[in-house]
C-alpha cells in the first residue's frame, strides 16, 4: 500500500519529527536517504534525465546527413500520421542503418522538410536502461516509468525512440511480480495517447515482439534492407568530411571504392554500411598512429636525457659536482639532439601526404580476416590465371585433374554464372594415394597463402546417421543445442577457405543430402538458425570410387590383365560415381576430378620432394643431406603399393632414413656440420657421415646401415 505524503511536510518536518510513512515506505540506509541510497527525483525533468532530445541534436548540427532513405522516411511520416497504430518500428539486421534514418528524421523536422502536422514535434529517444538502474525495490520500475509516460501524454508533442525495442519484454521485468515495460506501455500505446518509434533485428522482433500479439498489432514493421555498394559509396561520400576533420587525415578516392568493395566481399557477417565505415575509421585512426609516434632514434635519445638527468640530480646530492657538471651538460646536448629529431621528423610529415589509400584499407580488412594483404590488393585474374602453375611446384603429375580444376576455378571466380553460389564444388575420385587430398591442401595455400585456410573433415567419423548434426549443431530441443557445428563454425570464423571432405564415400547418405543447400545458394542454417556463408569457400570432395571395380597391377590399373589406360580408367570410375550419386547432387557440381594412377616418373619425382624436404630439416640439426639417382629408383620400386599410392614412401624414408639420421645425431658428439651421404650398396640403403671440421677430405666412415 503507498501511502500519499505532503509535499511541504516533506520538505519541512516538523522539529522532532519525520515524514509520514506507513506499511509502504521503505527501508533508510546509513546515510538515511530511502530508495537504496539513491536521492530524492524530481519528477518534472524524468523524460531530461532519461531522454535524449534528437531534434535539438539535429539543430545543433550533431547528425551527418541521412543518404538514399527517402522511401523509409516516407513511410515513418505515413505511420505516425495515423489515428491508430500510429507506431513504426525499423526492422532490420545489424549495421544497416536504422537509427541513422530516425536521426535524418530529426534533421528533417528542424529543416521543416515534414508535412505541418510533424513540424512542431520534438523526438526524444528514451534510455530504457537507464529507466531501470537504481530501481532495485518492487514498484520502483513502475513507478518511474509511468511518471515518464505521463510527462510525455502532457507534453503532447513528443514522439518517443525507442532503439533496441525488444527490451521492452525484458526491462522492469525481473522482480518477482514486477511488471515489464511492455506492459505498461501497451494502454498508451492503444489509446493512441504516445507515438513510439521503434528500432530492432529481425531475430529479436520475431523472438520478442511477434510473440506477444497484443504489443505486435501496435506496432508497424518497416523493411530497412542493407544498402547497395553504390548507395554505399554515397554514404561515405557523405561522411567524409567529418571523418576527416576528426582523425586529420585525407580519405583517398580510392580508400572509399575499396571500403565498399572490401567489405562486401570479406566481410560477409557484417552489414553495410557499418563494415565499410568501420574499415574507413580504423585506417584513418592507424594513419594517425603512425603519425603521432616518434620514431626510435627520437625516444632512444629522449630516455638517455631523462637517465642523464637522474645521474646529474644523484651526483648533485652525493657532492659530486665536477661530474653533475659533466652530466648536465649532456643533458643539454642530448635536448638538443632530441629537438633536432624531432623537427626533421615533423617536417617529414608535414612533407608526406597524410591520406589512406587502397592499401591501407586492405591492411585492416587482413588484420579482421586473416587474409594476406597481398591476396587482397593482387589482381584475382593473374591469381588464377597462373593456378597450375602454381599448383604444380606441390603437386606431381595429375596434368590433367590440375587443368580441369583450373578452368572451372576460373569461370567461377569471374563469377559470370550464379554469384550465390561457392567459388568452386568438386569431387575428386581415383586411386588412393595419388594427391587429391595434397591438391586441395596446395589449392589452400596458393590462394590464401597458409595451409591453416584449408578445413578438412574425415568422412569415416560421420557414418552414422545422428552424427551429421556435428557439422551444423544440433536442432533446438536436442542435447548439445548451444554449441556450434563443426563445419559452420569453422566456416563462420574463417569465411575464405577450402572445405575439404576426404573420403567422402564413408559418410553417412543423409550428409550428402544436407550439402545440397551449400552447393546450389552458397549458404547454410545452423542449429540456432544462422545463416553461414559460403560463397567465397572451395568445396572438395574426395572419394574412392570405382577402385573396387579395377583390378591392380603395380603402377596403375590393369583391367582383365594389361594395364588399363587413361580413357578405360576414366570410364570406370565415372561409371561407378554416377551408379552411386544421385543425379541431383551431381548436377550441382562444377566438375567430377579423376586422378589418374602415378606412373614411375611421378614416383621418382615424388621421392625426391619427400626427400628433399627430410633435408631441409636436418639442415636445421647441422646436417647436410644428399643421395644418390638409385636411392630414388629404390624408393620408387619398394614405396608404390596399389592399394595407398604412394603413400609407403614417406614411411619408407621415415624408417630407413630419418631413423638413421635420428641414431647417428645421438650417437656422434663431434661439432660441426656433417654431411650424411645416402647410397644403395646390395639392395639396402646406406647413410655415410663425415665431419667437415675434424675429418680430411674424403674421409667417411660408415653411420648405419639399414636392411631393406
């Protein structure tokens, strides 16, 4: 029960005495103030103290003109003309700009570019945040916010803005009993006694708002969809001169185009214009950095001062005054030097242009994405005009899959088809061990520069039927709902990737189904409904299809006894991936890959790379590596086997090789660098050692010799 107290006995209490209370009032701190600790409102400035007056903002020139909206403001103007459910609310995603269109409101009403029945109006945004900090007693919430809504019905010419507007279900409403501002909104809103503007998400609106039917048909949604890159452009053509004035430097013609253009293709999480304007200010603000710090050679000299001048003031207390003479004088010397400094460095300043350019706008989208500011600022035509180029410094032999892949790379990234969708979706099939999955690692690194762009899953671990919802999360109501897929997530924090599914025949039939959405609108929904995009990944599939059908001989295919060439294996393969496809799945790839079998010079080269990199790692332990043309022919015989390819290979040089660099790094405490020679004597591999300090010319003596 409240219990109603006289304003002046309030204020003037009689001598001896408090003020009234009863049942109601509430508890004194130790200060004896009531409410918390919190002084004593006053009640006629609540909509001051709570509020921020947009339309005196805007007279005051705080707001940057509102740019290619005139549709949505338009409709502001319609809906709060009208007798009832007289209340817009900006629907939209994040960063599009909806709380910049009810600040061009405000600048259209103190420009009188309204109709007459909204000239006179002020437009107030409310704080609900601010409403509920203090409150921490039942009834206080209430309380303040009707005295606020009634200021506002008296007032008669307020339009209220209420950004985030999906806090009304929540704000207020967290006392046992309390009501929500929801709740206590809605009658006004009905009688059509308050105009309210609101401002939120599509998720929050549908989660929130259209949950609660009564506060929906209050309201009415306006669409605020993200603005084009030309709209884009105008914006921060527009916003230019404020962001010059503010950090002190210039924006470049070309930092804008590279704002919109960067953002939208790098960005892809993120809406426009927020991320293109964010990219602008932070290159303007490191410009402004590497302005205002003085270089090395300036601090170096300024902390030999300050040193100089602790010595002088020590000397000076120990009596020592010949030497703070001393000191004090390179005290002064070094002032000097540093003024000096200092004025040859501002004048290279003021001599250079202080501008962002292309390039420094493509240095902060590198520092947000990971993606090498070369690959950025590098002409994509050149790029994958020379993909097997540079595709085959890593990969051995496949001539054919490498051209393949690079004709439909490059009609992809010209992206003269359907720009939704991935940069490229493949399917690799042949042989095990002859480098499909080596193919997507290098197409990974030449494209990103760094193998960690490639997101590889091994298909075996998803056989079964339930565990394809790893890769997207599960489904609201299942366990482990709050945590993320492991394809989508992963996809999510690194958008420019190459999505590797190895082996993708031992996967459970249902993946293949939920990869057709991928692969035909270049986007997935995980389990929390969010939409991850795929647009800018390469998608490989690798499989071994077909394999069963062939029979091996010992480089190759051999189908009923000779060697099967190229043509027969690509029959029988391509045979086998359309027998166990559906078609629907392979239509929406842009092309079946078929690796061929390795013949015996890709075997040779292979020993050698797999060689040659053992020795670029023993050169770190001091250890020169070299061989002989029959330790690669040995290699090539014994490390081909039809079933893994080459793969035996590097087991073989792990076993015969490095195992014998490993006992002879242990066993030989000599210094210096050694020099171990690997040769075949008697059908085995032999490793020679000889240190180049403490042994003559020629000497060697036998490490290890190691059975074959």
């Amino acid at each position: 029960m409240h219990v109603l107290v006289d304003p002046q006995s309030r204020a003037n209490p009689a001598p001896g005495r408090t003020p009234a209370g009863g049942a109601g009032e509430r508890p004194r701190d130790s200060q004896g103030r009531r409410g918390g600790g919190k002084p004593e409102e006053d009640k006629s400035s609540l909509l001051s103290q709570y509020g921020r007056d947009l339309t005196q903002m805007a007279r005051s020139g705080k707001f940057d003109p509102l740019i290619g909206r005139e549709v949505q403001l338009e409709r502001l103007a319609q809906i709060l003309l009208r007798k009832q459910k007289n209340n817009p609310v900006l629907v939209g995603e994040a960063g599009v700009g909806k709380t910049a269109i009810v600040e061009g409101l405000a600048r259209a009403i103190v420009s009188r570019d309204v109709p007459d029945a909204l000239r006179n109006l002020r437009l107030i945004q409310l704080d609900l945040p601010g409403i509920v900090s203090g409150t921490r007693f039942r009834g206080d919430f209430e309380e303040r916010l009707k005295a606020i809504v009634a200021e506002i019905v008296k007032s008669g010419d307020i339009i209220v803005f209420i950004d985030e507007l999906h806090m009304l279900m929540t704000a207020g409403g967290g006392a046992s009993g309390a009501l929500g501002a929801a709740s206590l909104l809605k009658p006004a809103l009905a009688r059509g006694q308050i105009r309210c503007i609101g401002a939120t998400t599509w998720k929050e609106y549908r989660r929130y708002i259209e949950a609660d039917g009564a506060l929906a048909r209050r309201f009415q949604a306006i669409t605020v969809d993200e603005p084009s890159v030309e709209d884009a452009n105008r914006i921060l053509e527009a916003l230019r001169p404020s962001y010059e004035q503010f950090h002190g430097v210039a924006i470049g013609d070309g930092a804008i185009h590279a704002a919109t253009t960067m953002s939208a293709r790098y960005l892809t999480e993120r809406s426009m214009p927020d991320k293109a304007i964010d990219l602008i200010d932070e290159a303007l603000a490191r410009v402004k950095v590497r302005r205002l710090t003085p270089p090395d050679a300036l601090r170096q000299v300024q902390r030999l001062r300050d040193q100089a001048k602790i010595e002088r003031d020590a000397a000076i207390e120990w009596r020592e005054f010949d030497r703070a003479t001393l000191l004090g004088e390179e005290e002064k010397r070094l002032s000097t030097e540093a003024e000096q400094i200092r004025l040859e460095w501002r004048g290279r300043l003021e001599a250079e242009a202080s501008s962002i350019s292309q390039r420094d706008i493509a240095e902060v989208v590198a520092a947000w994405t990971g993606v090498p500011v070369q690959n950025l600022t590098e002409s994509q035509q050149s790029r994958f005009l020379n993909l097997e180029q540079g595709l085959r410094e890593r990969v051995v032999g496949q001539a054919p899959a490498l051209e393949a892949l690079g004709r439909a790379l490059r009609r992809n990234a010209a992206r003269l088809g359907d720009p939704s969708r991935p940069v490229g979706s493949f399917l690799f099939v042949g042989p095990s061990g002859v480098g499909k999955t080596e193919v997507a690692r290098s197409l990974a690194s030449y494209l990103f520069d760094t193998e960690d762009a490639l997101i590889r899953f091994d298909m075996s671990e998803f056989s079964e039927y339930h565990t394809v919802s790893r890769l997207i999360g599960a489904p609201p109501g299942y366990v482990g709902y709050e945590a993320a897929g492991d394809l989508t997530e992963r996809v999510r924090r690194r958008p420019y990737s190459v999505v590797l599914f190895d082996e993708v025949d031992k996967a459970h039939p249902r993946l293949l189904t939920s990869l057709l959405q991928v692969l035909d609108s270049g986007h997935l929904s995980d389990g929390q409904g969010r939409k991850v995009n795929f647009r800018n990944t390469v998608i490989i599939m690798t499989a071994n299809y077909g394999s069963e059908q062939l029979k091996t001989g010992r480089l190759g295919f051999a189908v009923d006894g000779p060697s099967s060439g190229p043509k027969d294996i690509r029959g029988i393969v391509e045979g086998e991936v359309k027998r166990r496809l559906l078609p629907e799945f392979l239509n929406r790839l842009d092309g079946t890959v078929v690796f061929e079998p390795l013949t015996e010079e890709n075997l040779h080269a292979i020993s050698r790379m797999l060689l040659a990199r053992t020795a670029a790692t023993a050169t770190a332990r001091s250890i020169v590596l070299t061989w002989d043309d029959a330790v690669l022919d040995w290699l090539s015989k014994r490390g081909y086997a039809a079933r893994d390819g080459a793969r035996p290979i590097r087991q073989l040089i792990r076993q015969h090789i490095e195992d014998g660099l490993v006992d002879g790094f242990y066993s030989d405490s000599r210094a210096g660098t050694r020099t171990v020679h690997v040769s075949v004597r008697d059908d085995e591999l032999v490793l020679t050692t000889a240190s180049e300090e403490t042994l003559p010319e020629g000497a060697a003596d036998e490490l290890v010799v190691l059975p074959a």
